[in-house]
C-alpha cells in the first residue's frame, strides 16, 4: 500500500510539473504575440486620405428642384465616399448670399441661400472650400462676406478669396492623422474685377512668382501642400499652355497635390515627379441642365509618410436630366468608360489608371495596396 501510494504521488508530481512546464512555454508564445502585434500598430503606415471634387453650384435651374427636395438632396448618394475621407475639398461656384445687388455685367450670376446650403456641405462631409473663382464675387463684398460667415458658421474652412489679396494668399492649414496640411488656392479666370488686390476683396490671381513664394512660405508649417487653380477653357479637355507650365512649378516647390476645376469636363490627370495633377474634376453638383458635363469623378488621394503615393477616381454620373442634381456614382460598364476617358488624356502624360472593380487606381508604391479602411 504504500508503495501504490508513493507511486500515487510521484504521479500526481509528475503531472503537476508537466502542466507547469506547458504554462511557461505558453506564456513566451502570449508574449510572442502581444509584442508583434504591438509592432504591427507602430510600423502599419499612418495613412492620410483626402477627397476631392469639382464645381459646386446649387442655384440656378437647380434652385426650385432643391427648395423642394432638400439642398442635402445632391450629396445624398455620396456623401458615405466622402466621410471616409479625413478631409474633403470642394469648388464652391458661387456666393452664399441672400443679396439683391449684383456686382457685374454676367451672363451668369450665381448665388445660394447660405442658412440652407451651408449646412448642406457640412453634413455630406466638406472640410474646406476653394473660393477662388469666376463667380465667388458675383454678387460683390456683400456676397464673399456672407459666404464666409456661413461657412465659418457650420466649421468649414475656405480658401483662395479674402478682404485683400494678403489674406486670400495666406492658404489655411487644417490637421489631420497628426500632420498639418496646407491648401492654397487661385484663380486664372475673368472678370479681372473679381481679382483681389492689396485693399481689394476678391480671389487670389494666379501669378508663378507668388505661387512659388506662397508654397514656400507655407511649407515652413505644413507637412503636405495641395494648390487649387481655377484655370483653362471652359467645355474642353484640351489643356492650355501655362497649365502643366503652374503645375509643374508648385509641385518643383514642394506641393503634392495639384486640384484644378472651371472646364466642367474632365482633363488629364499628370503624376509629375512626388505629386499628382488632377488639370479638371469637371462639375460635381452644378445646377444645369447641360448635356457637357455628362460624368466627373470623386478624387481620393492618399498620403503616407507625407508623401503621395496612391490615388483612386470614383466615376460619377453629373449629367443633371438623368441624375435630378444628385451626382451618382457609376458601375460596370459604365464605369469602365469613364476610366477609358481618363486614361486616353492622361496617356500622353505618360499616366494611366487601373480599372479595379470600376475604380481607377494609380499606385505609387507597394504601401498604396493599404485598403481606405485602415486610414481610420
């Protein structure tokens, strides 16, 4: 008996130090893990992503479609894309006005309500406007003053039109994902009255000199620079001579991103050394019935490391007798379109976009397979 016992107990031991010696070889493999997954969270990229889309409008033959649907109507349909973004950019076409007195002789004076369409930009997602256009000052002081104070109101930046030319040159910097990114905008657009000056409100006029000078005084505070240009013919795809000319010289002083609008079609899209060159985004929510503007496109940029590496182009159905002033994003076959259009622009600037399940992706570097999803 007491040899079963002493056999009893040197068994039970031996079980004891088994399951003791299993736990401890456990706890390096927890260990193990933790750390790697620790690892993981530091070195996966911090990726910043920005949208950008061209010409707003939400007055004209659109005005009585959206008095009675809602001015969150146009942005219903894209406005999930766009909050995936940490910042969006928008060509806002006109004032935010309720004024009576316009400020020229056009043949087209734009205005909208600012206590509705404001809060309409805020809730699809808009970061930040670019006020540097042919239609900003349509409707004078009275009118830039208004837009501002609407948007400051529903916590929207803008940029590129100001009280003086001091001020519409300043750009505006906005923080995201730990980074500071700065956005300076002009306009290369008539009237020339609508031109800002040392004590004249207005946009700023796109002058190389100070484009260059701009971008390198806002570089000392920002880790990544994006220009808009109001800029090139109106209808066209064909580029005027002094675009890729401003282009390639923001992007020589340091700007990753170049944004352009005012054709209302799509023009070539240019990667041009570190940065990329969006010449026109065509119109985006634009209240007109014209069959010009048929498909635009969501821009989705990508930064890591503050650098631009990945881009990808939603296409959009804009066409307004179709759409109802709600910009929709297109599928299938016609998606593969649009992308064929862009490609056959941009091919002779040497870019050309992949069609990835009716997306047009160009990738920079291997870290752009990063999906938008790990950006948040």
């Amino acid at each position: 008996m007491a040899i079963d016992r002493l056999n009893s107990y040197r068994s039970r031991l031996l079980i004891i130090l088994v399951c003791g010696l299993l736990a401890s070889c456990d706890k390096p493999s927890q260990t193990t893990v933790k750390s790697t997954a620790a690892v993981a969270e530091k070195t996966e990229p911090a990726l910043l992503q920005i949208s950008a889309v061209g010409d707003i409008m939400l007055g004209g033959t659109a005005e009585p479609v959206l008095q009675e649907l809602s001015y969150h109507h146009p942005f219903e349909k894209v406005s999930p894309l766009l909050k995936k973004s940490h910042i969006v950019i928008g060509n806002l076409e006109s004032p935010l006005t309720n004024s009576e007195t316009p400020c020229a002789d056009k043949d087209y004076l734009f205005k909208t309500p600012p206590e509705r369409v404001a809060p309409a930009l805020k809730q699809a997602g808009f970061t930040i406007m670019n006020l540097a256009n042919n239609h900003i000052m349509d409707f004078g002081i009275e009118g830039l003053k208004d837009t501002m104070k609407a948007l400051n109101a529903n916590h929207i930046q803008y940029v590129g039109a100001d009280m003086n030319l001091a001020l519409a040159r300043t750009g505006k910097i906005i923080k995201a994902r730990d980074q500071k990114i700065g956005f300076l905008s002009y306009s290369l657009t008539f009237p020339a009255s609508f031109w800002a000056d040392k004590n004249k409100a207005g946009a700023a006029f796109g002058h190389e000199l100070q484009i260059r000078q701009d971008i390198r005084r806002i570089k000392q505070t920002a880790d990544i620079v994006i220009v808009s240009f109001h800029w090139g013919g109106e209808k066209t795809t064909e580029l005027r001579e002094y675009q890729p000319l401003l282009a390639h010289a923001a992007i020589d002083e340091g700007a990753a991103m170049i944004i352009g609008h005012h054709p209302h079609v799509l023009q070539a899209v240019e990667h041009y050394k570190n940065g990329i060159i969006l010449y026109s985004l065509g119109n985006f929510a634009f209240g007109s019935y014209s069959k010009d503007a048929e498909f635009s496109v969501i821009a989705t940029a990508r930064f890591k490391d503050k650098q631009f590496y990945s881009l990808q182009l939603t296409p959009v159905n804009v066409l307004n007798v179709e759409v109802n002033f709600q910009p929709q994003i297109l599928h299938n076959e016609d998606a593969a379109k649009v992308i064929e259009h862009i490609n056959k622009l941009s091919n002779p600037l040497n870019t050309r976009f992949s069609n990835q399940k009716g997306v047009a992706v160009l990738h920079i570097s291997p870290a752009s397979n990063y999906s938008a999803t790990n950006s948040h």
